[in-house]
C-alpha cells in the first residue's frame, strides 16, 4: 500500500477511506493497456465532518453559508474535502433549499454561430449575477424541443430559456405557471405566456430588398430553410413589402421558402439563376442560404447581386453585403430579462426588439445587367 495511502488511514476516521476490493498496484508514470484500474467510495458530507472534527451540520453551513461560520473552522473543513475530494451535491442543495443557481438555455443545433454566440451572451450575463448556464441541443427538431425541456426542468433549473423550435409550447404553460419563467429568444413562443427577445426581422428584410431595388433590380429572389418560423414568416413580410412599394406583385415567381433540412439551398439557388428568367439579385433570409448562395454563383460571369440575412466569419473577407445584428448582445439582453422575471414572475410579458443594420460590402451593390 502506497505511503500516501497509509498517511490517510492515519489521519481518517475508520470508516472514512473505504477500500475496493480489487488489487491495488503502485501507478506507473504512464499507463498501458491492461493496467488495473482501483475505484474509491465517494466520500459523503459525513466523512468531511469526521476528518474536520465538526458536526454534519456545521459542513452543510459552510458550502451554504460560509460567512456565518468562524474563518478557522471554514479552513479546516476546506482542507478535509480537499483531501478526501468531496464535492458537494449542488442539486440536492438546491431542492433543499427551494431554489437553484442553474439556467437551462435550449437552442438548436451546436454548429450553428448564431446559437452558440447567443449563449455566449447569455452565459456572460448570468455568471456575473452567481448563475450557471446549462445548454442544450434540439437538433432543430420540435420533438427534440419537448424532451430536452423536461430533462432541464427535472434538473429544477431556476428558469427556462429557448429558441423554439416547435409550433406549440403550450407544455410549458403548466411548469410557468408554478413559477419557472420561461423566456423565448429569436422567435416568440406559441400558446404560452412568456417573455421574449427578437430581432427587427421585417424591417430588415425590407431594407435589403430596398437597397437592391434602388441599384436598378426589380427580379429579386427570396430563399431560406427552414421557412415555417417566425423569423422567416417576418422576413418575407418584408421583402414582399419592399418589393410591393416598387410595384412589383409577382415576387412568388422567385420566392423559395424551404422546410425540408435534407434541401441545399445551394442547389435551389444554382436552378434559380439558370433560369431564361433568372433573378438579377438574390435575398439570402439566414448565414447557412447566404453561405450556399455563394457556393452556386461563384464561377458566374455576372452573378446576381447578394444581400445576406445574418453576419459571419469571413463575410467581411469575401466582401458579401449582410442585414448585420449582434447575437451577443441578444443573448445578453435575454440573460438580463430572465433575471428580472425571477425576481418578479409576475406582470405583464415584454417583447424587445432588437435592431438589424444594413452592412454594404460589394455583393449588394452590382446593379442588374
């Protein structure tokens, strides 16, 4: 038995150290397939107490609070959990005491900028006020939507913040009213009450389709995937409405609105713009279509002129003209309207729309040929 071994049995109580019964063999500097692995009990608050010569309860206070109890004893408890590598059980704490520091956050998939530069947002918001951010995918599937919100508010997260993804989150509507708030980020929540956060998406459709008519462009084409949410149903309401002030009513001849994943929009674009009426200027409604527009034209003589929904890497590089928005700051102000709401569940629900800007780069500002 190793000497560190045998100085711990020295200074723990009996029952503290708890031995496996496989072999113990002395750990080589680098292990090798085969090596025997030896598995440790884990030590419970009962044992920090024996080690430090303290009553359970003056543990419990300690990792709960801390300022009431005397800075000796505090340094004394510290070290037994460091030897024995306790680590406290901040769930059940939580349930103990009726409330939780965690913040479940539900987004789509992890690949995607735009969702992992909201959370970022977000998390920085909550860390500064003592919370932490658990995030979880959906894969952008309403089913994936459901299942994950029920393992987050098993976990009894103090609240619920999502993209929603489904037509209906009325299943939450029960879990809200027991005083979760559930606030909605990017697109509204359907059949619940609930605070939310979004962009100014008509107005910044309108502004991109404005800017490529006033180059001359009246066969402007919109494509994005999927197209059944609420961001997009606002895009294309602008768009359509730009165009409709320009006197143009046949947009729908170039209009692709998507909802099927397995769909590139690379290819829809490229049959698009091989048209004997191809569109003289292309919309982009999201960074993925605006990134597979690029892909279809860039071996054209002349393509299209591009305006993108959504900044990314390299837009700037590439010179590609965006409807630009800060996703930071979206996860940041949804951070800071969840910490309002649980400090008061109650009120009126709020919407704060965040504004969009038109970035010129070069891609928008071709006029037709």
């Amino acid at each position: 038995m190793c000497a560190d071994r045998q100085r711990l049995r020295r200074e723990c109580p009996q029952n503290v150290l708890r031995e496996s019964r496989v072999r113990h063999v002395a750990f080589p500097s680098v292990f090798q397939l085969g090596d025997t692995v030896t598995v440790q009990q884990r030590a419970t608050l009962d044992d920090v107490a024996r080690l430090a010569g303290v009553s359970p309860k003056t543990v419990s206070r300690v990792y709960s609070h801390r300022d009431k109890v005397a800075l000796p004893t505090v340094e004394r408890v510290l070290s037994a959990a460091k030897r024995l590598r306790f680590r406290p059980n901040s769930i059940a704490r939580n349930l103990r005491g009726g409330g939780s520091t965690t913040v479940g956050f539900i987004m789509g998939e992890l690949l995607n900028p735009f969702y992992y530069t909201v959370a970022a947002g977000i998390e920085s918001e909550l860390s500064a006020s003592g919370f932490t951010l658990i995030v979880a995918t959906t894969d952008d599937s309403a089913e994936g939507e459901e299942r994950v919100a029920d393992t987050l508010l098993a976990q009894r997260v103090s609240a619920l913040m999502l993209i929603p993804v489904g037509e209906d989150q009325s299943y939450l509507e029960g879990e809200r009213q027991l005083g979760t708030p559930v606030i909605a980020i990017d697109r509204p929540a359907r059949n619940l009450v609930a605070d939310s956060v979004v962009l100014e998406n008509r107005h910044g459709a309108f502004e991109a389709t404005a800017s490529l008519i006033s180059y001359g462009h009246r066969r402007i084409a919109y494509v994005c995937n999927p197209a059944s949410t609420y961001t997009q149903a606002e895009r294309v309401r602008g768009y359509r409405e730009a165009l409709a002030v320009a006197g143009v009513s046949d947009s729908q001849r170039w209009e692709r609105l998507l909802d099927d994943p397995s769909v590139a929009p690379e290819e829809v674009i490229r049959e698009l713009v091989s048209r004997p009426d191809a569109p003289t200027a292309i919309v982009a409604g999201n960074n993925r279509c605006c990134i597979g527009a690029l892909r279809a034209i860039r071996e054209m003589d002349t393509p299209p002129a591009l305006i993108g929904f959504d900044d990314f890497d390299t837009a700037d590089i590439l010179g590609v003209s965006v409807i630009s928005h800060d996703p930071l700051e979206m996860g940041r102000r949804a951070a800071r309207l969840t910490l309002e709401r649980m400090g008061d569940p109650t009120g009126f629900t709020t919407q704060v729309e965040l504004p969009t800007r038109l970035v010129p780069r070069g891609s928008g500002e071709r006029p037709p040929l």
